[in-house]
C-alpha cells in the first residue's frame, strides 16, 4: 500500500513538473512570427517574451531539412534578414525561431528548446511590389507614350542589382489607369513591357495617369503591387503651327513693325516740317 502511495505521488510529481516545464517554454517562444516582404527583400519578424534570451532561425524550402541561417543564429534582435537565403524564389518556405539562453551549453538537446514555427511563404507570389515611377511623353495630340521604371530589389547576382522584371521576367506586366480631367470615367489598358503607347486620346483634354504592377499568375491577393502617384498633362488649347506657318507669322509680324516705324518717322517728319513753317511765318510778319 505505501509503494502504490509513492508510485502515485512520483506520478503526480512528474505531471506537475511537466505541466510547469511546458508553460515555461510556451512563455518562452518568441510570438507572433510572420514574414514582412517588399520587392523580394523579405525578413522574418517575432516578439520577443524575455530580454535574457538569445533567437537562431533556421529555415526549410519544401518541407526539406532544416537549414540554420547564418547571419541569424544566437541574435538578440527580433527579426532575421533571410532575403539571400530564399533562394530560387518560386519556392515554399517555413521559418522556425529556436529560443536559447544566453549563456546556452551547446551540449544542450536543442529539441528541448522553445521553438514557434512560421507560416510558408512563397517570395516569388507573395512579395509586395512598390509603387513604380514612370512619365508621359507626347506622341501627338492624340496619343502618348508611357514611360515605367522598374522597381529595384534588394539582390545583387553577378555585381548587378535585380530588378523585379530580373525576377518576374515575362510574369510582370503594369495596369494603366487613365481619366481625362473632370470625367468620372476612368480607362485601364495592360502593357507587356515597360513602355506603353495610349492612344485615342481627345486633342486638347487633360488626362492623368496611375501606373501599378500586374502579376496574373500570382493568387488575387497579390496580384497588384502599390498604386503610383498621380501625373497629369495639359491638352493644348490652340493647333500647333508648322515651320511655315510659323515663318509665315514672324515675317507679318516684321512686316507690321517696320511699317509702324516709317509711318511714326513720316509723322514726326511732318510735324517738325509743320512747325518749322510756322515759325518761319511769324517771324516774317513781325514789325521792323
């Protein structure tokens, strides 16, 4: 009877211990991990519970080994740069951050450890786009050519720093949104390239542009990079003159200034040739 009694004590002993180890390790974890990513430079982020405690990250592509990050192992902050690492992008990743002691022995089983595991990602279909710059030149009064830059991303392969299209290649295209000034009807036309001819445009209206990238193969959710800011250009009011007409208009125009100049000089001929007659009159009939 008094060894059942001490095999249950030491049983209930053990659940305590194990209860309380677990929820010191639960306390532990870092929390709320997630993956924050713009034009392919993506970084891993998570709270931290305890300040006396140090984080190494590993990562797996495809559910495949785990693989530790170097930039990332015994770090004190709470996020890791893993941009170099997600690589070829079109791949699944999962993150895990290991929660150590500071003064860790690396003898330690490291399956004993805290760990929080992230959610997949996917660079390749699930990184944000920034918003593109770009700028409209005339064509003529109806038409205008459509200038975008590519986005830069934060990878560096062979010396050259990549831009999304690098990435994306033929999976990058822009939407370009247009309205003319004052109308509530807005036009989209989608352009393969970073150049893009609008046409049909009514001559001597006003319209403003917005430019955003378009990935069709990506889920809906991140199909759309950031919308551009806004760029607006001024129709013109008047025709444009040819180099004749305005040959034509500068020869009037002369004509009309040197017809002025010897009309004003005959005047002012006159007038002197008028007064000196008068007083050459009024001297002669003047008394001796």
């Amino acid at each position: 009877m008094a060894s059942m009694k001490t095999v249950l004590y030491l049983g209930v002993c053990l659940s305590a211990w194990s209860v309380t180890t677990a929820d010191n390790n639960y306390a532990l974890r870092a929390q709320n991990v997630h993956w924050v990513s713009l034009d392919f430079k993506t970084i891993l982020t998570w709270n931290t519970p305890a300040s006396n405690y140090t984080y190494t990250v590993l990562y797996s592509m495809d559910d495949s080994d785990w693989i530790e990050c170097p930039d990332c192992s015994q770090v004190s902050e709470s996020e890791c740069d893993l941009t170099n690492y997600l690589i070829p992008f079109n791949r699944s990743y999962n993150a895990d951050v290991q929660t150590e002691p500071a003064t860790m022995n690396y003898n330690h089983d490291t399956e004993e450890l805290p760990h929080t595991y992230s959610s997949k990602f996917n660079p390749y279909r699930e990184s944000n786009i920034s918003a593109v710059k770009f700028i409209v030149e005339d064509v003529d009064k109806s038409r205008v050519i459509v200038n975008i830059t590519d986005p830069l991303t934060s990878i560096h392969q062979q010396g050259r720093q990549l831009s999304i299209r690098d990435v994306l290649k033929n999976d990058l295209k822009y939407k370009i949104s247009y309205y003319k000034s004052g109308s509530t009807g807005k036009r989209d036309i989608i352009s393969d390239s970073s150049m893009a001819e609008v046409t049909e445009l009514d001559a001597g209206q006003s319209y403003c542009f917005i430019v955003a990238a378009y990935i069709p193969s990506r889920p809906k959710s991140t199909q759309y990079g950031a919308w551009s800011e806004q760029c607006c250009i001024h129709g013109h009011t008047t025709q444009e003159l040819s180099l004749g007409a305005w040959v034509g208009a500068v020869f009037i125009l002369l004509t009309v200034i040197i017809i002025i100049i010897i009309t004003v000089t005959v005047f002012c001929c006159r007038c002197c040739q008028q007064r000196s007659n008068t007083m050459h009159t009024t001297q002669s009939s003047a008394p001796v």
